[in-house]
C-alpha cells in the first residue's frame, strides 16, 4: 500500500502540493471513482490540520447522495439549492462559508463545524458532485485553500471514470 503521511506539516502551499503529490500515487492506475474517491476522503481528512469532516456528496437525479467521507456519519440527502452543498451544486461555483452560522439555510451534520468549504465537481460541463470540507474553527479556509482544493477535484476527475 502507498505509504501516505497522516497529518502534514509545512506552508499551507507546501501542504496542498504534497497532498495533490500522494492523490497521484493513490490514483495511479486505478480509474474507478468510489475508490478514488474514498482514497481522496480519507487522504485530505487525515493530511490537511483542523478539518472535521470531508468528503463528497453525488448528484443522484435531482439530488445530492452522501458519496465516500472521512468524520462523523452525516446527512445523506441534500436538494438542489438547499445547504451550502447545494447551493455550490446549483451555481457550479464553490463556496467559502468562514461562519456557518451565518449562511442561511446551513444544513447542520456534525454540531463541531464552524466553517466550510464546499468545491463542485464538474465533467464537461455537468456537476457530477461536490467535495465538502469542514472546520470546528472558524473562518479556517481561504482562496489558497479553494484554489488547491479545486485543483485536487481536477486531478480526481481527469483520474476517475464518472460514478
Ligand atoms: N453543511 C453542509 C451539509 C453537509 S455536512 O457539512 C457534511 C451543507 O450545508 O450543505
């Protein structure tokens, strides 16, 4: 198995460039996206520090289904437009909430989160998912972050075949 660091240190730069390095290993010939997936999930939960959760939810329909995660169990539907999930879903854009408390309609999975960044995952043009990542700080994610995280969706789906 690859071996993979569990919390990693340095720059937050430095961080996303070897976490984008390990997800190359851990794609590395393999095509299937719930493993992938779930790869991803548990590499950035345990790389990046003060996360809560993070993982994806898939577009099913005219919903979003709970897909492959590292933290607590959490809500496993989210409608289009509903939640900072759906609403990056919705506007293909993501989404940096530095207080969730205060963004309206938040949905609420594990009482620990006070911030949140939500990334839509997109295949020639269709959001096919979101990546979810949440914080019990707040106001723990920046641009760098939404840049790197973007960045680490593009690599998982040029890696992956559609769910
Ligand atoms: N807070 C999210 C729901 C998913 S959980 O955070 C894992 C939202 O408002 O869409």
């Amino acid at each position: 198995m690859l071996d993979t660091t569990d919390r990693l240190e340095g720059t937050k730069t430095e961080i996303y460039e070897e976490l984008a390095r390990q997800l190359g290993g851990l794609f590395y010939g393999e095509r299937d996206a719930t493993a992938n997936a779930a790869n991803m999930a548990a590499l950035i939960g345990r790389g990046l520090p003060d996360l809560n959760w993070a993982g994806f939810y898939i577009m099913r329909g005219d919903e979003l289904v709970l897909g492959p995660f590292w933290g607590k169990p959490a809500c496993v539907r989210i409608e289009l437009g509903k939640g900072v999930c759906g609403t990056a879903a919705v506007y293909k854009e993501s989404i940096i909430v530095t207080d969730v408390h205060e963004f309206p309609g938040h949905i609420v999975c594990d009482a620990a989160s006070q911030s949140e960044l939500v990334v839509p995952i997109i295949r020639n043009g269709v959001v096919i998912g979101v990546l979810d990542l949440d914080s019990p700080s707040l106001a723990r994610f920046d641009a760098e972050d939404q840049a790197a995280c973007e960045n680490l969706v593009r690599l998982f789906v040029a890696a992956s075949e559609p769910f």
